[in-house]
C-alpha cells in the first residue's frame, strides 16, 4: 500500500522525510572509499540492460564496454514513520577525470525494498535520460539537446524530463521563467571546459516554498538558488516537488 498523501505531508512538514537528498561527498572524494550496494548495483544493472547496455561488476562498481562506471548505495534511512520507510540512494558515476558524479534520491514506502524501488523510479525517469545521452552515446533516449552560451562560449546542454511528487495547482505547470531564469545564470558562470552537472530540486507546503536547490558537480550554487527562490512558484496547502537533472559539456 503506498503512503497516503497527508501521511507525507506530516513527515515533510516534521521534518521526517528526505525529500531532497544531498550527497555526501564532494569533487575530491576518492574512488577508493565508494563501494556499492549489491541490491542497488543489481536493479541498476537490470535498467541498463533494458536500455542496451551490458555490465560486469568490479569492486562494487558496475563496468560499462563504454563510459563512465556506476553503482549506488543506500547512505541514510531514518527511524520508521507509522511504517513507512523513508531513505536516501546516491548514484554514483566515475567520471574520465577521475571526478565522482552524485546524484541523490529520497525513496519512501512500506518496506525498504519498496523505499529503494521508489527513489530508483526518480533516478530513472529524470536522471537516466541524461546520462545515458550525455555520457553513454545514447541517441535514442528523449531528452532535450540544446547548446547554450556559457562564459561567451557554446555549450552543449541535456535536460531531462521535469519530474514531481505532489500536485502543484492551477494549470500544474511551473513558473515560464525557471528555465529562462537557470539559462542565464548558466551563461554567467565560469565554467572550465569538459562535462558539469547540475541538479534543480524546488518544494512548496502550505503556500511557502520549502526548498529552492541547485546543486552544481555536486556543490551548492547560491547564487542561482536565489533566482530560483526570487521567483513566483505555485503556491498550495498541499505538497509538491520538481526536480530536473542536466549536464553541460563542450
């Protein structure tokens, strides 16, 4: 049985859930120090075989003919709400330069198996896209592909699909300018050459917006979270989230 709404809404208002999660770790972290999770590694392994790529494990990581290696682990769980299960999977990949990309999912539901399906279903249906298109050759994936001027250079951008939990009101549309308002911070930021990664997540609860994020390669990028914030979101009683994943390379 899945949680009911206003179950959330009093776990989300307490404090109880990970609604949005923020990895661990940071650029420098060594790749010595990740290992993942067998139960995790084997349903990533099944998602990448329905999307044409074989793996072979090795130390923890899933091993790829071609691009950046992966695995994912299970990193925080909180106590039990009315038994629900509320916890927090970071995806791992190994990047050509050694760098590490995180992204991170809040998974909630009757039983752990059912928390991690959860937080995999948001990985899957908003990050995925855009790995496999960015950083696997994928071209069959939808995903949007635009270039950008970043620094007064052009620059390939991949957007993935706009995921949600909740309901936002209205036309259930978010604000016209979030994109316009992101693209022009993008533009603005010293980037160096090579592939970034960037990670919105924005949540609303009764009529106050609780969360405005944007993590850049893994690190939070104030000064775009208050473009984000500065902007007029949906306001409801309910609980609603919107999450987009993209990446930036030459």
């Amino acid at each position: 049985m899945n949680p009911s709404r206003r179950l959330l809404e009093v776990l989300l208002l307490t404090g109880l859930i990970i609604a949005a999660a923020i990895p661990r770790i940071g650029v420098a972290q060594d790749v010595a120090d990740i290992e993942g999770d067998a139960a995790v590694n084997a349903r990533l392994r099944s998602l990448l075989r329905v999307e044409g790529f074989s793996t072979r494990e090795e130390e923890g990581w899933l091993v790829l003919q071609e691009g950046p290696s992966i695995c994912g682990d299970i990193v925080r769980q909180l106590e039990p709400q009315e038994g629900i299960i509320n916890l927090q999977l970071d995806i791992y990949l190994k990047l050509d330069d050694e760098r590490i990309l995180v992204e991170s999912f809040g998974g909630i539901g009757d039983s752990r198996e059912e928390a991690t399906n959860d937080a995999l279903r948001t990985f899957s249906r908003g990050t995925l896209p855009v790995l496999l298109a960015g950083l696997y050759g994928d071209t069959s994936v939808r995903v949007n592909r635009l270039t950008w001027e970043v620094a007064g250079q052009e620059r390939r951008v991949t957007i993935g699909n706009l995921t949600a939990r909740g309901q936002l009101p209205g036309d259930g549309q978010p604000p016209r300018e979030w994109i316009a308002a992101l693209k022009e911070e993008i533009a603005k930021a010293d980037l160096p050459g090579g592939t970034h990664w960037l990670r919105v997540y924005v949540a609303q609860l009764n009529n106050e917006l609780t969360a405005a994020e944007v993590l850049l390669d893994n690190q939070p990028w104030q000064r775009a979270q208050r473009s984000l914030a500065d902007l007029d979101w949906p306001r409801s009683r309910n609980f609603y989230s919107l999450r987009v994943f993209l990446l930036i390379q030459d």
